[in-house]
C-alpha cells in the first residue's frame, strides 16, 4: 500500500491482556514502574502484524517470565479516543488457573514491573483502574467472549 493511500487507513491501538488465576480463584496482578495504580499482565500489540493472542502470550512471557498456552478470548473492549488518549481496542483472555508451581516461577520484568500479587477477585478489581476494572468484571463468571465498548455492555450486542 502506497504511502498516500496508508496516510488516509485509520490507525486503532490494539492491546491484548491475560487473566491469570491461581487454583484458589485468586488473580495476578502487576504494579507497573511506569504508571499509579496496577493492572494485569498484558500489553500494545506489534505493529508488525502480531496477532492478540501472540501479544498476550508475549507481554505475559516479558512482565512474568510465565509460558501461557492457553485461554479463551473473554472480552473485546473498544475504547473510544478522547483528548489525549488515542482510544483503541483491547482484547482480553481468560488463561484460567495455572498450577502453584508455575506461578511460583514468575520473574517479574524489573524495567516495567515493581512488583505482583495473587489477590481475591474483589481486592483485584479495587486495585485495577476503572476502564480494565470494568472489563474484568464483565467477565467474571461469564463462558462466553463478552463484547464491551469503553467498558460497557452495549444493547443488543451478546443477547440471544
């Protein structure tokens, strides 16, 4: 695609996060270095041509040192932009619980996290920030993928 032609594609941020649980339903979360609050394994997609769920297995193998190999795709988010934020599309997998002795081998990323926690889901949501806390709790409890738009069920998308 010629550069005249790309200029005019719209261009939508896209990231892709993992909730990862222990066997005690308790969820990890992160302490970023770069930014107040905590938030979960996960990350921007590259630009590259990477698809979500290589991103969400990338950014949880760089953040936690951990090899997910499976999950579900629980939620898509669109984040609408607004002054000063670009908006895009988060997309978020339910990597179920992994077994103690794999999350006993999470290695924090030192660059970008201080620090993690395995927390009850109620403790996790009010450490979150209110856009990923809003999506997380959308999928809790849910089997199916749950389709959000900044944050928020929308009508008639999801009901049989």
């Amino acid at each position: 695609m010629g550069e005249a032609v790309a200029a005019g594609v719209p261009t939508i941020p896209a990231s892709a996060g993992a909730l990862i649980f222990d066997e005690d339903g308790r969820l990890l979360v992160l302490k970023p270095t770069y930014k107040s609050g905590w938030t979960i394994p996960g990350g921007v997609m590259e630009a590259s041509g990477e698809t979500p769920w290589e991103a969400c297995r990338r950014e949880v193998a760089e953040e936690t040192g951990l090899d997910v190999r499976a999950g579900r795709l629980a939620v898509v988010d669109f984040r609408p932009p607004k002054p000063g934020r670009a908006g895009g599309i988060r997309f978020l997998f339910d990597c179920g619980p992994l077994a103690p002795d794999a999350l006993a081998r999470i290695v924090v990323q030192p660059e970008e996290i201080e620090t993690h926690a395995l927390v009850p889901t109620d403790e996790a949501l009010d450490r979150l920030s209110p856009p990923l806390r809003r999506r997380v709790r959308a999928v809790l409890g849910q089997v199916a993928c749950v389709y959000l738009e900044d944050g928020r069920p929308v009508p008639g998308v999801g009901a049989a």
